[in-house]
C-alpha cells in the first residue's frame, strides 16, 4: 500500500496507473458490445459447447466470450502469434541477429509481432464463423452476417493485442498480466457465487461457512505464493581492484539479488496458450459436438490426462525464461572479465559450478513451488464435490505473481524518479556554484 501511494504522489508514475486503470477499463466496456451479425441467444449457447476452454479463453478477454462481445477472443491470438514469432526469431538466424541489435532490432520485431497478431486474428476470427455458422441472424442475408461477424470479432482481438503494446510502454507491469488478473479478477464474485450455490444443498448456514472457508484458504495460499515470489538468494560479488599512484581502479563490489521465481509467471500463460492451441480449435469450429474425441479436447483443461502435459511444459519454459533472466554462463564470463569472484567461492571453473548448480536449484525449487500450487486443484477437480476448482491454483499463482511483478515495476519506477531529482539537484547546485 504504501508503494501504491507514493506512485500516486509522484506526476510520472501516476499518469501510468491511470493509464492502465483507462486500457483496462475501455476492454471492460468493450465486452459488452454484442458481435452484430449474431442471434444473442443460439450464440451463448454455442459458447456454452466450448466446454473448459471456454472458461479459460473467457477469463482471457475479461469476460467477453461470454457476453458474446466483439473481443470475444480476447488477447489469446495475439498469445498464439507472440510465441509463435518467438519461435520463428530462434530458428531464423537473420531475426535473431535483429533481436539482439537493440533498440532497432527490437522495434522491427515489434513490427513482425504486430502484423502476426493481425494474421492470427483474422484466423481465429474465421474459426470463431465457422462455429457460429448456425447462430446466425436471420434478419441478414447469412453471407453479409457471417463476414460482419468474422471482421467484428478479428479487430476487437487485434484491438487487445494493441492494448497490450501500449501497457507494455505506457502502463505499468507487462500489458498480458494486467489484462490476464483483471480477467480474474472479474471472475472472482461469480465463482464465489458458484460455490454458494453448489454448498447451499446442505443448508443456508453450512453455505456461507463453506464459503468463508473457500475465501480464507484462497487468502492463506496468495500469501504463501507472494512469500515465494519475494524469496531471493543474494549473491555477492568482490571486484580485485589494482592501485595506481594516489588511485585505485576496478569495479565496485556487487550484491545482485537472485530471485526464486526467475520466470516469474510467463511458464503458466504461456503453457496455457500452447497446450489448449488444438482444443480451442476443435472448441470453436465443431461446439456442441457429441462426438467423444471432441469432447474430449474441448475439456482436456480439466482431465486427469491434462496434468502430466502442463507439468512437462511448465517445467520447459521455466528453465527456458530463467535462462533469460539469470544465464550462469554469461556471469561467469563477465565476472571473470572483470577480475571479480563470488564470496567464499574460488575464481576460475569453482565459480562456474556453483553458478551452475545455483540455476538449477533455484529452477527446481520454481517448478515444484508452480506444479504444486497449480496441479493440486487440478487433481482434486476430479472429485464430484470439488468440480469447477481446475483452475484455481492458476488463477491464484498468476494474481499473487502478477501483483508481485506491478509492486517491483512501481518500485524501480519510484527509484528512478529519485535518482533523476537527486541529479537535477546536483546539476542546479553545480550551476549555482559556476555563478
């Protein structure tokens, strides 16, 4: 809280939370904006055939799918088309010589990102047609309705994929995770309301209880994910320095802050979004189906069979995003380079294994703290009684990490906004003393 406030005291950084507040609001609005083209009825109940990857595509446009809104999609193609150009810029030796050329580099990737959301939109959009198909108006002629639809719903999912662009620079956090805690969030009062409902069988008393009880252990497990997402090893780094006459040069030592959840939240959105890739399609292009393979990928999210494909991906794109943030390889070098080593740890091939085998406890230490808050609920979701609690590990890890994540941004903005009055000060009195 008190971050918060002294955000809202400074001009800089408040005029990014209200910025975000604005983004986030407008796709709130957005959601209800019908998709025209669309008989409002026969389309919810297409939607209701998407099974469990509905609700999860639902809480990644705030609740548009199920108000069958222009953003019904949400921001999960643009998802798609982020990992895919990822995968594309590692594989194409020309793209990835442009991603590590700076500012440049990374504006013309931006540009390639931007035009992948476009295609992948329209894409979806026309998979999204297709499932409608027979939710048509019939106040339309069927041609004019289904192309209205497929543009409605392909800008409005472009639309969020720029949303998400401009709280990556404008806002504060990373634009995915605003949009993604303010999709649960939402979700919260109504899920509430489920388990009231679900309890309210034994009685109006045991329902309240139980639902106080559900809201005091969802309270015990955020605390218990913010504590890990603050839990850090501090890793201290001596520089040798070299004296010269009256001088001394060499760098000053060092104490950089290794945090346990290096990947921070990314490994679940993005699990997510590659596991439930061929479920969505079969999702929007065949709803309803009784077939049972397409019952089966359209709630493969809350089967027992889901679990060990979320776990081996998990643990994928943690190592995979750790490795972006802490490479013990490039630390070796640089504090070779620089003359420096590790306290208590010898220079040379010592240091290199220790980093080494720091990297790997703290990756393991992330991935049993993400399987265990995430694949309990989905576990115990097979019992009849606890049904509809799949998601409920995900949806916790991703607000505690997601707050986590807006509180560190705020700091280091506060920070900055510190060291530039400090040094406009100090640029005044050296003025001042020059007169």
């Amino acid at each position: 809280m008190s971050t918060l406030r002294d955000s809202l005291n400074t001009e800089e950084t408040k005029k990014k939370i209200l910025f975000t507040f604005l983004i986030v609001s407008i796709l709130s609005l957005l959601t209800l904006v019908p998709v025209p083209g669309l008989n409002r009825a026969a389309a919810i109940s297409r939607v209701a055939g998407w099974g469990s990857v509905g609700l999860i595509i639902d809480i990644l446009s705030i609740k548009a799918l199920e108000n069958i809104s222009i953003t019904s999609l949400g921001i999960y193609p643009f998802l798609v088309a982020s990992i895919v150009m990822q995968i594309v810029t590692l594989a194409v030796p020309k793209l990835r010589n442009l991603a590590q050329a700076g500012d440049e580099g990374t504006k013309v990737i931006t540009k390639y990102t931007r035009i992948a959301t476009i295609v992948s939109s329209v894409i979806f959009a026309v998979l999204y047609c297709v499932g409608m198909r027979g939710a048509v108006t019939g106040s339309l002629n069927f041609w004019v309705a289904i192309v209205i639809c497929g543009i409605s719903v392909a800008v409005g999912s472009a639309f969020c994929g720029w949303c998400v662009e401009l709280l990556n620079t404008k806002g504060i956090g990373d634009g995915l995770t605003i949009i993604i805690v303010a999709g649960i969030l939402r979700n919260i009062p109504f899920e509430l309301y489920k388990s009231f409902g679900n309890a309210s069988i034994f009685g109006p008393l045991s329902a309240v209880l139980f639902t106080f009880f559900i809201i005091l252990l969802c309270a015990g497990i955020l605390f218990f994910i913010i504590l890990i997402n603050m839990g850090e090893k501090k890793l201290r780094i001596i520089f040798s320095k070299r004296t010269v006459g009256m001088k001394q040069y060499g760098m000053q030592n060092q104490v950089i802050p290794l945090k346990v959840t290096q990947a921070g939240i990314t490994p679940i959105i993005y699990t997510l979004t590659v596991t439930l890739l061929p479920s969505s399609i079969i999702a929007m292009v065949i709803p309803g189906s009784d077939a049972a393979w397409a019952t089966a990928w359209r709630n493969l999210p809350t089967s027992l069979s889901y679990i060990p494909f979320y776990i081996v991906f998990v643990v994928f794109f943690t190592y995979i995003f750790a490795m972006m943030q802490f490479n013990p390889f490039d630390m070796s070098n640089q504090i070779k380079q620089n003359g420096g080593y590790i306290q208590g740890i010898k220079p040379g091939k010592p240091t290199s294994q220790y980093l080494m085998a720091l990297y790997n406890n703290l990756n393991t230490t992330d991935c049993a703290y993400l399987v265990l808050v995430s694949v309990v609920p989905m576990a115990l979701n097979a019992i009849p009684a606890l049904n509809g609690i799949a998601f409920g590990g995900i949806a916790l890890l991703l607000i505690g990490g997601g707050f986590i994540e807006m509180k560190t941004l705020l700091d280091n903005a506060l920070k900055a906004e510190e060291d530039k009055l400090k040094q406009a000060g100090k640029d005044k009195r050296r003025k001042n003393y020059k007169k």
